[in-house]
C-alpha cells in the first residue's frame, strides 16, 4: 500500500508540473481586475456585454490567444487531476499523514480560488463577494504551498522507498493514460 501511495504521490508531482506550466502561461495574458469593462472581442454574442476585467480576459484567453482555450482545458483538466489525486493520496494513507491532509485541503483551495479568479462560476454568489485581485492572489499562495507539500512529502517518500527508472516510468505513463481516460 504505501508503494501504491508513493505512486499516486509522483503522479501528483507531474500534474502540478503541468499546473504550474500551463498556469504561467496563462498568467501572461490574465488580468485579475474586478472593474467592468464592456466586452468587444472576436465572439460575437456576448459584444456590448458589461462584465469583469478577469472574465473579459479569460474569454481574450479562450478566443484570441493563439493556443489559449487547449492551454486553459489542460490547465483545468490537471486540476481536477490534482484534485482528485489528492483525495485518493489521503486515502491511501489512511489519514495519518498531515502532509496528506495538507496537501488535500490545498488542492481544494487552489481550485476553489481559481474559479473565483476567473469570475465567471463564482459571480452573484456570496463567496463572489470577494474581489477577484484577492481570489487570485489566493490561488497563487495556495498553489505554492500545494507544491511545497508535494515536494517534502515525495522526498520524505523516496528517503524510505528509494524511486527506481521503472517507478518512473511508470508514475509518468499512468498520468498520461489518466490524462487520456479523463
């Protein structure tokens, strides 16, 4: 079992590699200001539209960077990869381990602000009440001390199991084949 756990650990690794790439990426062209702003983009039904400066630069994401909505797909399905990873890593350990328990209640906080930074799931809700600088901010600090969890907990793992190329390998084609199924 704590092969298994270490396994789901290194998986959880990869995924928060692909996270924080595609994330960076999307940093570059995010604006996280909650000012309205009147859409006058390239989709055509919602022109004319107030909305968020943060919703208004998601869809500028989605239909005007080149690359953009498949960077902004693989960016939420790792996420939700990373989540549920999290929940089955928990599980493993049965719960004794802090770092477990850490690690799952930052992966929940790291979605949850990233959909209040993006201001479209989260709008007219009472957690919508938040700005969204302060919904991104969060998601930064979250996805930060995610990865700080991940780290310590995988060396802490590879100090009692060392990591052989097969474990590896193996680690890296089930996320891929995960990634393929989901």
């Amino acid at each position: 079992m704590e092969r298994a756990r270490q396994l789901v650990g290194e998986m959880l690794i990869y995924c928060f590699a692909v996270v924080l790439l595609t994330g960076g990426f999307l940093a570059f062209f995010y604006n996280p200001g909650s000012h309205l702003v009147v859409y006058d983009g390239s989709y055509a039904p919602l022109q004319g539209v107030p909305m968020s400066a943060a919703y208004n630069s998601a869809l500028e994401i989605n239909f005007e960077v080149r690359g953009g909505l498949l960077v902004r797909q693989l960016h939420h399905t790792f996420s939700v990869l990373l989540v549920t990873g999290a929940v089955v890593w928990t599980l493993l350990g049965k719960f004794r381990y802090v770092f477990a328990l850490l690690g799952l209640g930052l992966a929940v906080l790291c979605g949850l602000s990233g959909y209040g930074a993006v201001d479209d799931l989260l709008s007219g809700t009472v957690l919508g009440r938040l700005p969204t600088p302060w919904w991104y901010g969060l998601h930064l600090l979250a996805a930060l001390g995610l990865g700080a969890v991940l780290v310590i907990s995988s060396r802490r793992e590879a100090a009692r199991h060392p990591r052989t190329l097969r474990f590896v390998a193996l680690s890296l084609g089930l996320t891929v084949l995960v990634v393929f199924f989901l």
